[in-house]
C-alpha cells in the first residue's frame, strides 16, 4: 500500500475551538508515536515467508536436478559400456555367422551335386520299385495258386504284375510279361469247380438226413418216409380223387416186406441220433477236403456216407433213393482240376534283377557331404 493510501486511511485530528486563555495556560500536547498496524506486519511476514519457501524451493530444485544430472551420466557411462559389449559381441557372431556360411555354402555344393545324380536315377529307382511289386504279385499268385486253388486271384494278381512291368518301360522285361501272358491265358484255360454249388449241396444233403427211413421198422421213420412220399400222392383236387385218396390210405395200413437176411434189433434213438451226427460228420469233413482241394480225402469221405446210407436206411424209399443219387453224383465231381505252372514269370524277373544288380553295381550314388557345423 502507498504511502499516499496510507495517509489517507490515517484519522486525521480533530481541531475543536478552546477557550484562548486556557489553551495560553496549558501547554501544547505532544503528537503521539505512530505504531505499525496488525494488517501491515501480516503483510511483511507473508512476503518474508513467502521468499523463504521460494529459496527452499531452488534450492530442492537444484538438488534434484543435481542428482539428476550425476544418474544421468552413469547411466550414459552404463549404455557406452553395454553398447561396446554388444559391438564386441556382434563381431563375434559376424565372424561365426561368416564361418557356417561357408560350411553351409560347401554343404550346399554337394547336395546340389548329389541332387544331380539322384535325378539321373531317379527313372530307374522307380522303375526297380515297379520291379519289387510285381515280384511280390507274381509271388502272391503262386502262393495262392497252389496253397489254396485259388484261380481268380491268380489270375488278378498276375495281370497287376504285367501292369507294373509295362509301367516300368523297360525292353529287358519284354520276356517276363510275354511268360506273364502265357501263364495268364493257361490260368483261364482250367475248367474250374463249382466249389460253392458242392457246398451247397452237401448242406442240403445233410439236412435230408435226419428223414431218412431206416431198414427196420422205425416208428419214426416210417412217419417221416409216409409224409415224403405220400405228400405228392394224397393231393385231392377235387371230389372225384378222394376216393383213390382213401384207397392208397388203406393200403397204407398193412406193409408187407421179404427180407434175404435176418431182421436185426430196431435201433434205439440214441444210436440213430449218433449214426445222423456220424453221417454229418463224414459229409463236412468231405466239403472241407474239396475246399482244400484234397481229392482221395473227398472221395473217401462220400463213398463212406454213401456205404452207411445203404447199410442203415431202406434204400426202397423215394428220399433214400433221391439221396444216394446225389451223393453218387458229388463222388464224381471234378473238384481239383489240374493247374498249369505258373513259375516260369517268377524265374525270369529274378534273373531280370540279378543282371540290373551286376550293371548298377558300379554307377552307385556318391553321399552328400557332412554339413561343418560352427562354432558356437
């Protein structure tokens, strides 16, 4: 505040008229000593605080800044220090990186060479692949030609082999599929046995078994023999049959039968269940013998069953008859006809892959070089 301020908010004196004569005995009053007000000494204290803070303030300031300035240039010195180790370090890893690039380089050199000579043999590794699988096939036929008989899967797997052996595109194997072809049209030529009519039959054969009639008198025999025989006869179609159909019913009645040799003990169930079973038993193991192709083994087994039928059963019973046929029939049948020999193809390609063994021997694929590997 101005002094101007001040002496204007100052109260100025009062001057009040007085009696003359008492101010001429009393003596002039003394002006009174002017004391700072509260108001300006807040103010002086404000500004003296006030300069006090702002000098601890640039004082703080400057400190920090200080400390500021001195981690400032260690961490610079810290980053220079880093900076020449990582420099140290990338010329050790240049120098090692220029190291595997040569080795690398050299590998590559001798991969590209064996690259070459792979590609020149490439036609003849497939080539001899196409060679192993129609060995293998030609292999297989044989196998199953003569372990099982089975024509139409030769035939197959000697075709697959003549396909691989004209995809191979070699001339040297013009002989094998020539013996390929012969072998083939040999394999049509054979007159194959209708192995699975046979089963079939022998199925329906042993089924019949357990009508049969026996030579004895069998009740239940004889129930089974009336029902096959008379199923045919004792349709009446109209009123006119039926009494032909009464008449062969009473005829039915009474049988009389001449017997050359003695009448033997009728047979009990259990031994006709078992003589059944015995005739079923010799019947499958003659459909497993022509599965096999074991010809004297099928031919046994059926002139046994076809003995037994007419040493037990009446052999005068349509259903008796009507089997014994068959039978006579299946013991006549071709079951293994004659195979050709198939071995020649065989003999061929192995002598094929014997002489491309001789001539490759020599021309073998060099080995690519070891990659050097660097230091780390």
């Amino acid at each position: 505040m101005s002094d101007k301020e001040q002496q204007h908010d100052e109260p100025k004196a009062v001057v009040t008229e007085q009696d003359p004569a008492k101010n001429q005995d009393q003596p002039a009053p003394k002006q009174p000593t002017r004391k700072p007000r509260p108001a300006q000494q807040h103010r002086s204290y404000a500004g003296l605080w006030s300069l006090l803070l702002t000098i601890a303030l640039l004082a703080g300031a400057g400190w920090y800044g200080y400390q500021w300035f001195v981690q400032s240039q260690q961490q610079i010195s810290s980053l220079q220090q880093s900076q020449a180790n990582l420099l140290a370090q990338n010329q050790q890893f240049a120098q090692q990186f220029n190291q595997r690039l040569a080795a690398m380089d050299a590998g590559q050199k001798a991969l590209t060479k064996y690259v070459e000579v792979i590609r020149d043999k490439d036609q003849h590794l497939r080539k001899d692949w196409l060679v192993m699988e129609a060995e293998y096939l030609i292999q297989l036929a044989n196998y199953r030609l003569l372990f099982e008989r089975d024509i139409n899967t030769a035939i197959v797997a000697l075709h697959s082999a003549d396909v691989r052996l004209k995809d191979a595109a070699d001339p040297a194997l013009l002989n094998t599929r020539k013996l390929l072809a012969a072998s083939i049209q040999s394999l049509k030529q054979v007159d194959q046995a209708d192995l699975a009519g046979l089963s079939l039959t022998l199925s329906a054969v042993s089924k019949e078994l357990e009508s049969l009639p026996l030579n004895t008198p069998d009740p239940i025999a004889k129930a089974h023999a009336a029902n096959s025989d008379m199923a045919e006869t004792n349709k009446v179609s109209s009123w006119k049959d039926l009494p032909a159909a009464i008449w062969r019913d009473l005829k039915t009645l009474i049988v009389i039968r001449d017997h050359d040799q003695p009448v033997g003990p009728l047979l009990s169930p259990q031994q006709r269940f078992f003589l059944v079973e015995n005739l079923r038993l010799q019947l499958e193991q003659a459909r497993l013998a022509m599965l096999t192709g074991q010809v004297d083994v099928f031919h046994e087994r059926i002139q046994t069953a076809i003995q037994w039928i007419e040493m037990h059963f009446d052999k005068e019973a349509v259903l008796t008859k009507s089997t014994m046929d068959t039978l006579q029939q299946l013991s006549h049948a071709a079951i293994a006809p004659e195979l050709p020999d198939i071995s020649a193809a065989y003999q061929a390609l192995q002598k094929y892959q014997a002489n491309a063994e001789q001539g490759n021997s020599s021309t073998a694929p060099i080995e690519p070089a070891a990659e050097a590997s660097g230091s780390n």
